[in-house]
C-alpha cells in the first residue's frame, strides 16, 4: 500500500516538474528568438518608435471684442481624482485632516455640508478598498470639472496639501474653449470641435470657422527619448501659438443690440430676428445678433447666421434701384412728377399700390414705398435690356464677396435675364426687391455707403492680429468701390430716406421718429414662399437705415421673420430703441461731462429725503408676514410718484426699471451699488439736457 502511493506522488512529481521544464523551454526560446534570430527586426521597431516624430498641437488664439475684452479663448478645466490604493495613504493622517477638509470642501461647493462631505468621503474611500476586483481605482472628488484657479485653490486643503503620494490625488486635464459672455454674438463667433480625422481642434461655424488658419496656429512636433525607466517627448520643433484676433465687436452695443432685438421678438411673437449695426466711416460691424425661438427652451436664443443668407428683401431694395437710376440719368431732379397711377398693367401683369397717387416725385416714391414708380423708373432706362440692371449692379460691386470674416457668406443672387416677356416682367419685381436673394448684410452696406456719400466700404469683423500681447498687423480700412454713387447722387438719396421717417406719408413715420436721435431709412416687406412653390402669408419685415441723419455715424438692418406688426412697428423700431439708448449712453456724441452739474446738484442730493424701500405690495400680506415671521419693521411697496417732465422719479425702484426710464427719457444713468435706488444725483421733475449723466447710489 506504502509503495503504491510512493510511485503515485512520484508520477505527479514527474508530470508536474516536465511540464514546468517545458514551459521553462519555451520562455528560453522566446527569449533566444527576440535576443538573436530576430534581434534585428527588434532593434529596428524601437528605433522606429523612439525616432518617430509627433505631433504637438498649438495653443488656439483668442477671439477679442474691439477693446481687447475676451469673447473667446481656450481654458483649462480639471477633472479631480484620489486613488484610494495609493501606498503613501495612512488612515493616521487622513482621520487627522478628514474634518478640516470637509470644512474646506463644504466652503466650496455648498452642495454638501462638512458632515456629509465627512461620510461621502470615508464611505466611498470604504466601498473601493473593499472592492476585491480593483477594477476602478480612481476616486471623482467633484462631479463637475474644475477651472484653473479653481483647482488651485482645492490642492490648498489639508490633506491634499500633501505629496502626491500621500494623499493619492491627481488630475485629468482638458482644454475648452470658452466664451465669457455666454449666448452673446454666440453665432458670428462661432464654435469648435475635434477634426475626424486627426483629433485636432479646428473651427466649425462663424469667426472661429472663416478665421481657423490664422486661429490654429502651427503644429510642432517631438522626439521620444529612452531614459533609464521611461520614454519621454523631446520638443524638435516648437509648436506656434495661433493668433489672437481682435474683432470689430463692442460688447457695450453687443449687448444694446441683442436686447432690443429680443425684447421686441416677444413683444411681436416673430419667429426669428437678425439685427447688424456698422460703424459708417469704417465698415467696421460693432454688433450683430440672431436670435429664433427655440421650442426645447421655450425662449428665444442664438439661431443660423441670417445676417449672411439670401431672403428676398422687399421694399429695402428700393433705394438700390433707384440709386441705380441717379447714377444713370433716369432720375436727376427729385423732385419732379412721374405719372403713376395706382393700378399699371405692364405685360400683361398688374402692379399695384394702394398708397400710390396719380403722379408722384421720385422723393414720394422712395417716401411712399410706390411699386409703380420704382418700376417705372426702372423699365425707362431697362425695359429694352432687362438683363442690363443685374449688369449695371454688378458694375457698382453688388454681387463682389464681402469676405467678412462670418462664416456661411453668400452674395447676392439676381437671375440673368433675357428679353422675353417674363423677363421684363420679372424686372419690375427686381427693382422692388422681389425675385432676388439678397442677404441683409449686402443691403446694410449699400445703405452705410448712401451715408457715407457714396464710399462702398467693405463690411468685416477683424480689426488686428497679434500675437502674445504684440500686434501683427491691423486691418486697415477697405472700400468694395471707392465710390459706388457720386455724392451728389448720396445726398439726394439720404434726402429720400428722411423722408421715409419724418415726411408726411412716410411708412415709418408713426414708429421710428424720435426726437434724440433723427434716423433716416426704409422698410420693407416681402411674403415668404411656401413648399408648393406660392407667396405664403407669413412676412419677413425689414428697416435698413442711418443715424445721426445729419452726420451719420451707424448703419443698420433689423429683419424679423412672422412679427404681428408692420416693418415699422417692428424692425424699425428695434432700430429706433438700440439708437436711442446708444444716445442715452454717449456713443453719438451726446454725452459731455456733466461733473459741473453733478457738482451743483450734490448739496439737494445730501439733503434730499432717503427713499424707503418696501417689502409688498399688498397690506395684507405685509401683516402676515409680520406675523408670521415676529418682524417688526416691514411696510407695503408703493411706486415713486410720478413728474410730468423732466427727470423721471426713480428712487425705492430696481436697477433694471430704473435704467429703463432713464434711458428712455434720454439720460447717461451711472450707479453705484445693489438693490434699490435710494439717491438719484439730479431731482426729480428738475430740467436736464439729453445725454446728461444721472448718478444712482443702491442699497439692498
């Protein structure tokens, strides 16, 4: 039996050793096969990896508004992590730090108190050293990644403040590119993301799209280096930082703009809104917003770019045509009848005007928005050679690209014409801005160049380069055409586009005249085309126009889409606002320094009474809030009595209100402090002049 069991253990013995010398073989032989048969194919794959060059990305420049403020520029964010198995960690130290930097932890995402942050961090470090798998080390701190100065300021608490490897901390990394002001010029600044192919960040829509070559940079590139115990990357060649590119954008009237375009897309429930404002002079767009109804917000936000998409234009085409026809002999005195009628049957095809007259002159025709007149005028000088208009606004740069810096830019379309009898007629529908594809931004710069006695200047979004602070190059001024119109014909048509505003018939005379600032500019109107080819009912509005009329300083175009009011009432008046508040603010010159007056008014402000604020607006509320909460001073919210004239009576309200009807009535309102107002430097009802400055002290 004992000799049995002998032979038995020494068979397994045997089995057990071969098997081990076998395995051992083919280690041996494995390691004879790398070391010397194919030692030479080895050598050349690390030589490979260790000569290859890669890639390193450059750092994306950022995008600046015209006074160097940040629209858009990379950041780093940080994802937080603790690898609980870490060696150095001894339950000593952390249960010595653990309620310090739960202190700390709670001070900084309020989310948790200490004493939950205490129990989530010890329970979670628990439930991972307990997992038997250690199949995820990596403990997430913060549910949220962190900003630079953030993550800073975390490696400060105890325990974290130690070395790496006593208390296991580290970070993931990753750059974002961020916009400080959030939605604002959201679309013209445009947005980035990974390339598909190399993983690279590049642009994808508007600035950041249209600019990506000078944004980007140049990549460089690094060697691996064998060391001791790891590979690491030698820099061969630096990677260039892209450029930083100052835009034309303030934010100041960014902001001015954007408001009033969203305020008056509730007031009239359109469905989109696209609004650009140009400085003359320049060309320079120092604002431009889009903004449409998003159903999954239930609010309007930052939608497509139509600012540089073709929409058929409407009435706004008008002072076009009849540009055309000043610079070509057509029209010369203004103010000399043409026979219109209000119904002209041209071949074979009605063209009507309700608001049209028997005669009227080519200044009543632009005034009055007259179909007839406009096409007349234009078949006087075409109707022999329809295609001849389409030339001759080519001639004048209409159709030449912008190359604005936004992305998505399209041209002006008009169809070639023959001189068929549909062609004709499709020309007196050219010449009142049907059967084209204009985008508003084309149309805008036609109207800057009427205000600018005729220089065509091209509209763009890129003032300079540079690079690490240090300018590169500015973009100087550049014109389409020096002159698209003589200056004669640039004031006759500024005549024509007062008229429009302050004449007796004019189509915005009810909505955008203001006594602050005086607008000259024109509506128009044009029905949208539905899927079955046909002029639906629904409208897009447009004013395309100038201000100060005497000497102007800002173009501008507003359309909206489905407003349930008329071009004026609508478009116009998104103008009309964004130009009185830029009056109220000193951008038009209208703002001096007050501090004489200020000075004058100080004493009447240190003894003016000190508004009361209030905590309701009912009595009945108020004493149940007494009640309820045993306070003992609390009284009703009453508004400040109203004055007839001058300065308005602002104190006990909110900021925003405040503003609001000082801007209104035409003051430059600066303040200091939160809450409500309790002073206001010049008195109530006192006389003021327009663009005075106002001084608001708050108190919560």
């Amino acid at each position: 039996m004992k000799q049995t069991n002998k032979k038995y253990i020494l068979t397994r013995y045997s089995l057990v050793v071969g098997l081990m010398l076998l395995f051992s073989g083919f280690i041996v032989w494995d390691m004879i096969k790398t070391s010397v048969i194919y030692s030479d194919d080895w050598n050349r794959k690390a030589d490979s990896i260790l000569t290859s060059e890669v890639p390193i990305e450059p750092e994306r420049g950022k995008l600046l508004a015209d006074n160097g403020t940040v629209l858009a520029a990379n950041l780093q964010y940080y994802t937080l992590r603790i690898d609980w198995f870490t060696a150095g960690i001894k339950d000593s130290v952390l249960m010595k730090n653990i309620d310090p930097l739960a202190d700390s932890l709670a001070a900084f995402d309020k989310s948790r108190t200490a004493a939950q942050w205490r129990e989530k961090l010890l329970t979670d470090r628990q439930r991972i050293l307990d997992n038997t798998k250690r199949r995820n080390r990596a403990y997430r701190v913060f549910g949220r990644m962190l900003s630079h100065s953030e993550y800073e300021r975390v490696k400060k608490f105890p325990f974290f403040n130690l070395s790496k490897n006593k208390n296991g901390l580290y970070y993931e990394r990753e750059s974002k590119r961020c916009k400080p002001y959030g939605s604002m010029a959201s679309r013209s600044i445009g947005s980035v993301g990974k390339d598909s192919t190399s993983s690279t960040l590049h642009g994808r829509s508007g600035l950041e799209m249209a600019l990506d070559t000078l944004l980007y940079g140049k990549p460089g590139t690094a060697k691996r280096i064998q060391l001791t115990n790891s590979i690491v990357k030698a820099e061969s060649v630096p990677a260039v930082k892209g450029y930083d590119i100052t835009t034309t954008i303030s934010v100041a009237l960014q902001d001015i703009v954007e408001t009033e375009l969203y305020n008056m897309l509730h007031e009239t429930d359109a469905r989109w809104g696209t609004a650009v404002l140009m400085e003359v002079a320049t060309g320079e767009i120092k604002a431009i917003s889009n903004l449409e109804w998003k159903e999954n917000l239930g609010d309007y936000g930052e939608g497509r770019n139509n600012a540089v998409l073709g929409y058929e234009p409407g009435s706004v085409m008008k002072p076009i045509s009849m540009m055309v026809a000043l610079e070509e002999g057509v029209v010369d005195n203004i103010d000399a009848p043409i026979q219109t009628g209000t119904s002209w049957m041209y071949e074979g095809r009605p063209i009507t005007d309700p608001h049209g007259g028997a005669q009227l002159t080519p200044r009543q025709i632009i005034e009055t928005s007259s179909n007839i007149g406009m096409s007349k005028i234009t078949v006087k000088r075409f109707g022999s050679n329809p295609d001849g208009f389409r030339q001759r606004l080519e001639q004048m740069g209409f159709f030449e690209p912008f190359h604005s810096g936004i992305g998505g830019e399209r041209t002006p379309y008009f169809p070639k014409l023959g001189n068929a009898r549909a062609d004709r007629v499709a020309l007196t529908r050219m010449a009142f801005g049907y059967s084209t594809l204009i985008p508003p931004l084309s149309t805008l710069a036609m109207y800057n160049a009427i205000a600018n006695d005729g220089k065509y200047v091209r509209p763009h979004l890129v003032k300079k380069l540079s690079r690490e602070g240090q300018p590169d190059s500015i973009i100087p001024i550049d014109y389409i055409r020096r002159q698209v119109c003589s200056p004669q014909n640039a004031q006759k048509l500024r005549i024509m586009l007062r008229d429009v505003v302050w004449g007796s018939r004019g189509t915005a005379r009810k909505w955008v005249q203001d006594d602050k600032v005086e607008i000259a500019g024109k509506t128009g109107t044009a029905y949208t085309i539905s899927p079955d080819g046909h002029y639906g009912t629904q409208k897009r509005l447009a004013f395309c126009g100038f201000f100060p009329y005497d000497k102007p300083k800002y173009s501008c175009v507003v359309l909206m889409l489905g407003a349930n009011r008329g071009a004026g009432a609508s478009s116009g008046m998104v103008m009309r606002n964004v130009a009185r508040k830029m009056y109220a603010r000193g951008f038009l010159g209208s703002a001096p320094n007050y501090q004489a007056q200020a000075e004058k008014n100080d004493a009447a402000v240190q003894g003016a009474a000190q508004a009361t604020l209030y905590a309701s607006a009912s009595k009945r509320v108020t004493s149940n809030v007494k009640k309820g909460l045993s306070l003992t001073k609390a009284t009703v919210f009453r508004q400040p009595q109203p004055v007839e004239k001058g300065v308005p009576n602002v104190r006990g309200l909110g900021v925003r209100e405040a503003i609001s009807r000082l801007e209104n009535a035409g003051l430059c309102v600066r303040f200091s402090g939160t809450g409500y107002v309790v002073e206001q430097s010049l008195a109530a009802g006192a006389a003021f002049t327009r663009g005075q400055v106002i001084n608001l002290r708050l108190i919560h």
